[in-house]
C-alpha cells in the first residue's frame, strides 16, 4: 500500500516499489474503449495527461470527448449498459480496479456545463463535501469556505451572502460557486464539461482567468467547443472524431502547425 494524493491509501501497481514514474503524470490513459451496450463510444485511447497543465478536448459533438472526461472519475458508471476495457491510472493507481468510485471523485472533482448549486445556502454548498467527509467543527468549515470561494475567485462578492440561497445567484456566481464545492474536498484534478457555454462573455472570461489559476494547484481537463477558448487557456489540446483521439500535443501546435488531415479539415471549418 502507498498513499496517493491527499491520504488515501491504494495497493501499489504490481512490481513497484514507488510511483516516481508519474510524479509528473496526473492521468495515463492505455488502450482505453468504452462501450454503451454495443456501440463502441471510445476507441483505443492512448494519453498521458500532465499535472499542474489545462489540457483542452475538441471536437464536433458526439466525438466521445465528453464521454472520455467522465471516464476519468467513472461518472459513466451510473449508465448501466457502460463498460469499460483498457486502462486508466491516476498516479499510477488503476482507477477501475483499485480505488472505491466514491473517493476516485473526491480526487476528481468536476464541474458540468449547467451550473448545478444545491437548493442550499452558499455556506452549506461549499460545506457539504467536507461535512461528507466527517468535518464537523464549524471553525474548520469556516476556513474551508473561506479558502474555497477565494480560490474560485468569488469570496469579495459572496462573503456577506454566505447564509443566502445559492439560488439567487447569477449563473457566472453559480458556476463559480460549484467549482469552489469541487475545491472544498482538496481534489488533485478538476474536470470541466463545457462548463462555460451557458454563460455570457464576462462570466466565460472569469472562468477562463480563474482556470489559469488553479493550475498552480490543480491540474485541469476540460471539454470545450469555443476552440478560440482552447487557444487561449490550455497548455495541451487533444482532439477527438468519432470516438478516437485523433492528435494530441501542444495547444500552438494543434491549431498552427497540425499533423493529421482530419485535425487539419477540423481547425479549417471544413467539418464538424
């Protein structure tokens, strides 16, 4: 046994003796295909996700790459036709095999394209992961709330509405408050699902500066259509076509100067 992220205790893969091999590797990817019933959704995806970067996946609607982020924290299994083959290691820890689902997700937190608060008070939304996790003195929630909305860069304008409904708040607060909830458990990886395409310009660029941020702490995967916003932000951009992972590399790279005819028809306009 070894502890992996923030204590949580996980066999070591067969034959090792540490996991210095992915000091630098949040999520590796091997030969992975996902099947909903018989229809194969992704097709032998390869790729290693880098730590402490924001990796972008593009692609037309239905490529799969929505599919392949919720397979990193197995929200696919709620799907009960879904099964999964290959494998995906987060540090090096098969996520499939050797972690509870349930704690896989307070390491992988994510955030989807509606905000989704609960019908609860800002404080108690923030509060709820730690509480789940047996975190009861309210001095140690407070700091968490604290340090969780200024992470998310909304404590100025919510700290004196902490004990209001999370309902009233624009839908830029509330996307901004749902990330400070994935943040309040301490994940290593934030996952987001388009998690700006229902909000106006000014609260998608808030979100885009506060992404930046958080790499500092967090690495950062997300799906997104506005590739505009994949050049602006990401470090890597992975694009997807019908359920492969057709290019990966760097985000200049990808959109200046890509390898592949399809990558190159897809950043054209030619299809999608």
């Amino acid at each position: 046994m070894y502890y992996n992220g923030n204590s949580v205790a996980v066999p070591a893969p067969a034959g090792s003796t540490a996991i210095s091999v992915y000091n630098n590797i949040s999520f590796d990817c091997k030969n992975v295909d996902l099947y909903y019933g018989s229809f194969q959704a992704l097709k032998g995806i390869n790729l290693r996700i880098e730590k402490n970067q924001i990796t972008a996946l593009i692609g037309p609607s239905g490529c799969g790459k929505s599919t392949f982020l919720r397979s990193l924290n197995r929200m696919n299994d709620l799907i009960p036709s879904c099964r999964v083959e290959g494998e995906i290691l987060l540090a090096g820890v098969d996520a499939y095999k050797d972690i509870d689902p349930i704690v896989l997700r307070r390491h992988v937190g994510m955030v989807f394209q509606q905000p989704n608060p609960f019908p609860k008070s800002v404080y108690d939304n923030v509060a709820y992961g730690p509480r789940l996790k047996g975190i009861t003195k309210k001095a140690d929630l407070d700091e968490i709330v604290e340090s969780s909305l200024r992470q998310a860069a909304i404590w100025d304008e919510l700290k004196d509405r902490l004990h209001k409904s999370a309902l009233g708040l624009s839908g830029g607060q509330q996307q901004r408050l749902c990330i400070a909830r994935a943040l309040a458990v301490e994940p290593d990886v934030l996952l987001m699902d388009e998690a700006t395409s229902a909000l106006d310009p000014i609260s998608t660029a808030h979100i885009e500066e506060l992404a930046v941020k958080l790499k500092e702490r967090y690495t950062v995967i997300m799906v997104t259509h506005n590739m505009q916003q994949a050049q602006r932000i990401a470090d890597k951009t992975a694009f997807f076509y019908l359920g492969e992972m057709v290019e990966y590399g760097e985000t200049r790279q990808i959109f200046e100067n890509p390898q592949k005819e399809r990558t190159i028809r897809y950043i054209s306009g030619n299809f999608g």
